[in-house]
DNA sequence: ATATTTTTTTAGATTTGTCTAAATTTATTT
DNA sequence: AAATAAATTTAGACAAATCTAAAAAAATAT
C-alpha cells in the first residue's frame, strides 16, 4: 500500500508522540506537525477508515499494528538518508533533518534497502537515533536504571519497571514523570538513597527500592 | 521558488517534447504523460499565470526562459539520481527510471550539488544522457543513428533513444549498453536489419527500429 | 453543583490537480 | 465551400488536504 506525503507525516509524528505517552491528542499532534486541530481531526478519521489508527473521538488515539509498521518503514528511511547525508555528503548533523523530510517519502523499498547496504547497515542516525532494520525492528533505547549513572549528569525519564498504584503515587508526588529531566546530585551510602534535582524545584529524595524501577536515558 | 511534483514533472515533459518538435501540442503532452487533455489544458493555464510558458490557446506552446532553467534543474536531478542508483547502489539502467522520477523532486540544490561532487561530476546518465551542470548548462551530443554508420567500423554505443522498459530489455539481452564498442558487419536490404560483432562475442542481429534507436560516436 | 475554560469536533469554504461530457475551434476531405 | 473529423478548450464535478468559525464535549475552577 503506497501512502500519500501528508498521511506519512501524520504516522510518523503519532508514532513518535506515543513513545513518550502512550495515547496521543489532538492538540498535541497538532502542535507536532504546526497545523490546525481540525485539520487533525479530518485526518484521523481517515487513518481509521484506513485501520492504521485506533481512534474514538474525544477519546484520544494511537496507531494500529498496521499503522505502526508503515511509521516504522517511515523513521527507517528519515534515518538511513539522514546518516547518508552526513557521512557521505558531508553534511552537518543539524543540517539534514528537513531534507530527510523529503526523502522519508521516496516509496522504493528495494532502493532503501539497498541504501543500507551502501552505508554498511549502520545501527544509529547522526543525532543517536536507532535505525529500524529491513523488516521494522527497532533497538531498545539505551534505558538505564537511576541507580547506574554518573552525578550531576542530565537524564531523561523514559520508562518505569513497577508501574504498581503505589509506585505512581509516589512518583506522582515527587514530579516525576516520563520525559522529566533531572539530575542526580547525590548518592548516600547507608540506604543507597538518592537526591535528585529537577530544573526549577527543590531537591528530592528517593530510595534505592523506587530508584531501581526508574529508567533513563542519558 | 518551488513548484508541486505535478508542475516539475509537466515542466520537463514539455522540455523533452519541444526539443524534438520545437513547439508542443495538447495531446503530445497527454500522451507523454499519461493524462487528459483537458487536464493538459488545465496546467497550461496555471503556467501561463507564472509565466513558465509561452501559451496562446489553440496555437501550441513552449516554456518561456524561465521555464527551461526549472526544467533543466530537474533533468540535472533525475539524471544525477539515475548515476547515483547505478553507480554506487548497482541497480541496473533499466530499474532507475521510476525511483529517479520521484527523487528529481526533492528540493534542496545544495543537496544535489553535492551529490554531484560526491559522484565525481559525471558528465553522462547511465543511458548516455548529458547532466546539466550546477547553473543549468547541458552539453550538446553529437550521435549518429546505429543505421547510418559505414561498415565495420569500430563505434561506442552513447545514447539510446527509446528509453522503455521493452527496449532497455531487449538491449541488455544482446549485451548492448552505454559505452559497448560494436561494428556493424552486414545490412540486409530485405528488411533492413543488421547484423552487429561486439569483440570477445558472437554475431547478433537487431532489426532496423531498435537500430534506428541506438545511437553511437565513432 | 455550576460556571468557566480548554479541547475536540463539525460545518462549510478553498486550493490543487484530476476527470467526463459537451462545446468550440482548427484541420482535412469530399 | 461544405461536410466531416480531429484537436482543444470549457463547464461542471470530485477527492485530498487544508483552513476559519461555530458548536459540542470534557476538564477545571469556583
Ligand atoms: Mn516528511
Ligand atoms: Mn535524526
Ligand atoms: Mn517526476
Ligand atoms: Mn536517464
């Protein structure tokens, strides 16, 4: 099945939205992809009519199996031509991002597997990002667990182990979520207990227990 | 400024017919590209409008100045795209056509200068078409038909000039490419067929409309 | 529990590119 | 010079993707 330019953007940006949470809006992916809410909503209807988008309406949405393979094939590609761009043009790594823009959308799927050949199947795009392989699979991010990474050293939250009630309570109270950037501060070696910072609040403290179910990539 | 995929794409057609037949009609046009008429009519209009093309209805028409240095931009990219597909990702000349018509659209001329430097400024296409240069310039080709060359005289194949699928085809079949040096041994007056000896190979024989099609330099 | 605000959807319009069917103009035959 | 045929254009329609303004639903605040 070929999809136009504009449905692609759309999948591609829902997909990477509900990476980070899950269910997607529409406010959000309007935001995404610098257009209006109503024309997200015209779109979406036509993604479900195309069983590439679970959606109810007012009731948030996500992408269907199908929908998720055909953004799979979409990031593939932004991300092979990125990594061309850069080592074998020589462009900047900042510089490639709009003109992978384009490219993610040429259709050939021989030629892209091909590309990947050429650049000898590399495993990351110039900005760190995984490259999925010819049939979609995509590497975990690197998630490490709070209790592992250097002090004072950015991190973003980008998975939680226990996602039990009482977990989510707790890290609920202390503002921590999927995508918080914090830093570790300090580390005490009597309870293995943590004090972290979040930009903009006063300090927290975490025990080893909660620490070990909080993953982040640095 | 930048131009929809459709206009790029009426734009060289109408650079390649006006090349053979100086001025272009409605249904050449729809023929080429596989449209209506009154679609044909219907772009016309909008060209007219940015001055892209010189047109005065029922009389024909012709891309203005302006229109020719889009076009030849385009032509420069499909056929870059068209080395770059051969060369170094080893399709053969008969598959680059249908990927090299979506990628002579993505936009950026910093990108396709440097994939030019990149592929070492290639003077030719694999099918022996000129590139035109980073301002637009094309060279001028010199070919004579393969029917108009004296017996065994050693000529280099350079250009093919029905490019279809059926003809590429044929031609890979009997050895024939860009750059094959050939002599034609005999023509018979029956049917005006010939027969060709490529060094290192056994006679072959082709008839007098792939002949009229395959240009040489000798 | 209401009122207010925010989010989302609908209604209706617009642009681009395409189509079919009919009308018009130009070219070719008788 | 008509009559006929061929080429071209116009009229009116449609699908895709977008927009603005208004309505409806959900979330939040009082
Ligand atoms: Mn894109
Ligand atoms: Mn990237
Ligand atoms: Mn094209
Ligand atoms: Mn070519």
């Amino acid at each position: 099945m070929k999809y136009s330019s504009s449905k692609e953007n759309y999948l591609k940006a829902i997909f990477h939205l509900q990476e980070e949470d899950g269910v997607v809006t529409t406010n959000a992916l309007a935001n995404e992809l610098q257009t209006r809410p109503a024309s997200v909503t015209d779109m979406l209807k036509k993604l479900k009519t195309q069983k590439l988008l679970l959606y109810e309406k007012y009731q948030g949405f996500k992408l269907s199996n199908e929908g998720k393979k055909v953004a799979l094939q979409i990031v593939r590609k932004h991300r092979l031509w990125e990594f061309f761009l850069v080592e074998k043009l020589h462009f900047g790594w900042e510089e490639v991002h709009d003109m992978a823009e384009e490219l993610e959308h040429i259709s050939s799927k021989k030629l892209i597997d091909r590309l990947d050949e050429f650049l000898g199947f590399p495993k990351n795009d110039p900005h760190g990002d995984p490259i999925p392989d010819s049939s979609g699979k995509l590497a975990m991010k690197q998630h490490i667990s709070l209790l592992d990474i250097p002090l004072n050293t950015l991190a973003e939250v980008s998975n939680i182990s226990d996602q039990s009630i009482e977990m989510l309570e707790l890290l609920k109270h202390k503002s921590i979520a999927i995508g918080t950037k914090l830093e570790v501060k300090r580390k005490f070696a009597f309870d293995n207990s943590l004090e972290l910072k979040i930009k903009n609040q006063s300090a927290i403290t975490i025990s080893e227990s909660v620490a070990k179910n909080v993953f982040v990539i640095i």
